[in-house]
C-alpha cells in the first residue's frame, strides 16, 4: 500500500453561517443543524477540529481553576428539577443563612492558596432582594481585595443590581440558560427561557461578564443540545465563560432517576461549545467525580480549558484538590 492511499483528506473546518449579527434577533450566525453536523463528524474528526479552534486561541495546556462557595444554601423558592436547593424537593439539604464576611474570606484565602484564581458566590434564591445586594456587595468588595477574580450567582436581577455588584468589584455574574428553549418548561415551571435572557442583559449591559452554560444529561435529545449550544454561541457577544455541567442526579429532585449521558456525547458537547465559542473559558463543571479522569482528558483534548477546583461544588461533591493537582500533572497541564 503507497503511504497516499493512507492520507486523511484535508479537513475544512467548520465556520458559522454569517457573522454579522448584531443581536440575539438577527438572524442566528449558528444554526442548529450546523451544530447537530459537528456532532455528527466522526469522533476522531470532532476533536481534531475543536482543538485546532483551541490551539489558535489558547495555550493547550493551561487550565482556569474556579472554587465555588455556597453563601446561602438551600429552601430556593424555584423548583429547577436538578437542583437539590430547591424547597420544593425532600432533599435533606438545610437551609442556612447567608454567610458573614470573615468566614467567606477564610474560605477564599483557602482557594487562592490552593491555586484557585476565581472564587464564585453561589446563593439559593430566585434572585436577590435590594438589602440582600447590599451584603453580597460587601462579600465581593471583600473577596476582590485578596486579589482574586471575583464571580457571584444570585438568581435573577433586578433593577440596580447589577450595578450595584460591578460597583463592589464583581468580574463575572454566573446565570446559566441550564437547557434547551424547548426543553425549558420540563425542567423548571416556576420561570421562563426569557427570564434567565432578561438577567443575562442586565449583566452585560452593566458591564459585567457573563458566565453561562448549561447542563447535560437531564434526558434532552441531541438536537437539545445542540440548541443549547446555539442559544450560547449566538448571543452578541457570546459568554467568556460557559460552564458545561453533566447532571449530579440528586436524591429527592425528579432527575434523580436519571440515566447518566453516554461519556462521548458530554465530550462532544464540549467540543462544540469550543468550535462555536473560539475564545471562551469553556468550563468542566459539576459531574467531573463520575466522568473519571480518562474522560476528562479527552474533555481537554475537546478544548475545556477551566474547571471548578475544590472538594465541593455547592452542596455536593467534586473531586479533590490533590486528586486534581495530580490529574493535571500526569496530563502535563498547569494552572491558567
Ligand atoms: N440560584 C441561582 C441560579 O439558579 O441561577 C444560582 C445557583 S444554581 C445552583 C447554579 C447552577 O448550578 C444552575 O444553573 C445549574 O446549571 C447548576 N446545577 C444545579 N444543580 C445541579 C445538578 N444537580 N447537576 C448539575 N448542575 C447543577
Ligand atoms: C455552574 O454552572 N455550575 C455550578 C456553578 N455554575 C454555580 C454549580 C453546580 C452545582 C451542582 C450541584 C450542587 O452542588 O448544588
Ligand atoms: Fe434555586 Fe438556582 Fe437551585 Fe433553581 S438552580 S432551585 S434557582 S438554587
């Protein structure tokens, strides 16, 4: 056999449509069957591709690391099916108060010298009253002064308050569309697709980056996800951080029963945020303890390139720090 019969064929990478939207109104630069084709790609294909897009963007082997921290767990008056948070679930989660400033210090001194560069807030709510801003103002203030890049997630905003938070040293507001437009309603009843869209333009209209992704694995189709990965990709402009969650099925929530996505499907996923979102922090988020760590590499291999670091998500587990130190040393990875 001559060593030309054994030659890939040139890839044509894929690009979006058009790119001259200017708003979420105009006409999508991503399709969704343009979306649903990168899925399609043959594996191997897929992953040459998304780490092409990758490899023109950033270092290959820097990873961003996030701790996230729980400032108020659970009673959330929502009832989002995956979420062990909510009170309209039995989920043996307690319902705290919101922390005072000294204890969310202690903890994000811990993450920063852990490696951590980005601390998240992450609050139980609906979305935040005016006095509930005033505090979570001071706890950013407080956090950004360490040094750290500072990312709160409340809920939805109203007036002022995303102001308010970029005025106390917020860097990223996180407010994930979780799903699918038409997936939205089987998942949560007690809000609307359109109500996550209107905080998101609060945030960015007060200048405030955007952190929003999704979850995978709540029983969507293909084409489910592949719209998720649209809405994301054609917002002007797209989020500079998109965490990708694979669902922690929870005892007590409705998705508890929930089979888990085949592995390469969630790998795929990432590959298409990266290839549609070329620049963005495309983050491994909750679900990495059942990934196993095989799965995660070809995650990087697909283009994530962040992930939340620290033995706890909100309320449920994340692998360990020393267990991530030595993924990312036996992958030849350093922290971002
Ligand atoms: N209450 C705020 C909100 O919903 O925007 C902030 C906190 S909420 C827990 C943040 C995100 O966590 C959700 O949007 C969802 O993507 C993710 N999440 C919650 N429970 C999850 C689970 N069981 N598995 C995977 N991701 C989950
Ligand atoms: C995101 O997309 N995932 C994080 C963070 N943003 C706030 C939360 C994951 C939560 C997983 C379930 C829990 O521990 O509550
Ligand atoms: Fe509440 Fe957020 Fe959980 Fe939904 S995801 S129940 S809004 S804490």
């Amino acid at each position: 056999m001559s060593t030309a019969s054994i030659q890939a064929a040139p890839i044509q990478l894929v690009r979006p449509a058009a790119a001259a939207s200017a708003s979420r109104s105009d006409a999508p630069r991503w399709q969704v069957e343009q979306i649903e084709a990168l899925f399609a790609l043959p594996f191997t294909e897929l992953l040459y591709q998304a780490q092409t897009v990758h490899r023109a963007n950033f270092d290959p082997a820097e990873v961003q690391l996030s701790t996230l921290l729980s400032i108020k767990t659970g009673g959330c008056a929502e009832n989002c099916s995956y979420c062990p948070q909510s009170a309209a679930y039995d989920t043996g989660v307690e319902a705290t108060a919101l922390m005072k400033v000294d204890d969310v210090l202690a903890a994000a001194r811990q993450a920063q010298a852990a490696g951590a560069t980005r601390f998240c807030m992450g609050a139980a709510w609906r979305g935040p009253k005016d006095r509930d801003i005033e505090k979570v103002a001071q706890l950013i203030s407080a956090v950004k002064g360490l040094g750290l890049e500072t990312c709160a997630t409340l809920g939805m905003l109203g007036d002022g308050h995303a102001e308010a938070l970029r005025d106390a040293g917020l860097d990223y507001y996180n407010h994930n569309i979780d799903t699918a437009p038409d997936k939205y309603a089987d998942i949560v009843q007690t809000r609307q697709f359109e109500d996550r869209i209107d905080t998101l333009q609060r945030v960015r209209g007060a200048g405030v980056k955007v952190c929003c992704g999704g979850i995978v694995g709540m029983g969507e189709s293909r084409t489910q996800r592949a719209a998720l990965i649209a809405e994301l990709a054609n917002m002007e402009p797209y989020p500079e951080s998109v965490p990708i969650n694979h669902l922690v099925p929870v005892a007590g929530t409705p998705l508890a029963e929930q089979a888990p996505l085949d592995p390469f499907e969630f790998v795929r996923t990432i590959a298409a945020a990266r290839i549609t979102m070329p620049r963005t922090r495309v983050r491994l988020s909750a679900g990495r303890q059942a990934l196993g760590d095989a799965v995660q590499a070809l995650c990087f291999v697909a283009g994530a390139n962040s992930i939340f670091y620290g033995d706890k998500l909100l309320v449920t587990g994340n692998p360990d720090v020393t267990a991530d130190q030595a993924l990312l040393e036996t992958l030849g990875m350093r922290a971002a």
